[in-house]
C-alpha cells in the first residue's frame, strides 16, 4: 500500500512538472459576432506567444477589429490560395506599439497551418507585430516550405481555436470588397482566460 501511494505521488508530482513546463495558456477573442476561444503554445512558440499576450495584458488591442477575409472566391491574382481572416489593429495604423519579432518558422515550433490555428500576418520575415489571422480549413501552403509567401519561410503559427470556428466562419463569409470586410468586426475585448 505504502509502495502504492509512493507511486501515484511521484506520477502527479511528475505530471504537474509536465503540465508546468508544455504551458498552454486560453484567451477569449470576444466580438460582436460572438466569443472564439483559443489556446497558445507558449512552450512550442514562445516568442510569438510572449508578444501576443504583451498586447493582451497592456490592452494594446483596444480598437482592433477583423478586417480582411481571404475565401476561394476572392483571390483571383493568387496562384496559392488560402481560406484566413484577419485581426489586429489594422493596415492603417501609423506604428506598432511594440517592435517586430524574430520569426518562429513552423519547421521550428512544430505547429501547422491546419483548421482553426492562429497564426502572425507578416510581410518579410522579422516583421510580426499585432495582425494575426486564423486558417479555415487545413492551409499546408503557410507553413515553413509554403509556397503562398515567395520566401518560403511560412508564418508564425502560434495557438488553435478551441471553440468558436462557426464564429470564424460567419466572419469570413461577410460582404468584403477585395477582401477587406465592408464592415469590420469589432474585437471588444481579447483577454487571458487562465
């Protein structure tokens, strides 16, 4: 019996050290639309989560909103096409808050482009600051070797919707124009949930 409980303490203590060190953290997106829940791999994408949740915690998203929906339908001068929507602070913004990041690569972090994963929109490499996006449907041509960025080093995946994806869906399929929403969707709050 000793020997038992000597067992199952070791094994909770080991896997509390597990859970410790493969942090996940859950935010809440909420929108008009309605709430979208994600989780973020801060072990597997530290730096990206890092800068995610510095907006987060200094409420740097204030104003944010999802403005740019990418459908089959609307990408005609894309030879790569890709199904995502679009946050952030947005294209007009006179300067980020904070600098860019270094670029995580999805060859690095482990974590793919696959329906629901959240990821950093970025023009070159080292360019993230606030615009994220979130992938409909499996997007392999974003990962690290994609083809839909010419550098080939994909985008930042940093987290996965965990509930939510009809609100995602209902986002992307609202009236754009060269895909950009007619109506943004305002995010009133983006907070961490634990």
């Amino acid at each position: 019996m000793r020997y038992i409980r000597l067992s199952l303490f070791i094994m909770i203590l080991f896997l509390s050290c597990v859970n410790a060190y493969a942090q996940v953290i859950n935010i809440e997106i909420k929108t008009e639309t309605g709430s979208i829940i994600a989780e973020l791999y801060t072990d597997k994408a530290p730096i990206t989560c890092e800068n995610f949740i510095k907006y987060i915690e200094n409420n740097k998203f204030e104003g944010a909103n999802f403005y740019r929906v990418v459908r089959m339908n609307n990408q005609p001068n894309n030879d790569v096409k890709i199904e995502v929507i679009q946050g952030g602070l947005g294209f007009d913004v006179e300067g980020s808050p904070y600098p860019p990041i270094e670029h995580e690569t999805t060859n690095e972090t482990g974590i793919l482009h696959k329906d629901g994963t959240i990821s950093m929109a970025r023009a070159e490499p080292g360019t993230a600051s606030s615009e994220f996006f979130i992938c409909i449907n499996d997007q392999p041509e974003l990962d690290f070797g994609g083809k839909r960025n010419p550098d080939g080093q994909g985008f930042a995946a940093f987290g996965k919707i965990i509930k939510g994806m009809e609100i995602v869906k209902q986002i992307q399929e609202m009236p754009d124009e060269g895909q950009i929403l007619v109506k943004p969707v305002r995010i009133i709050s983006i907070k961490k949930t634990n």
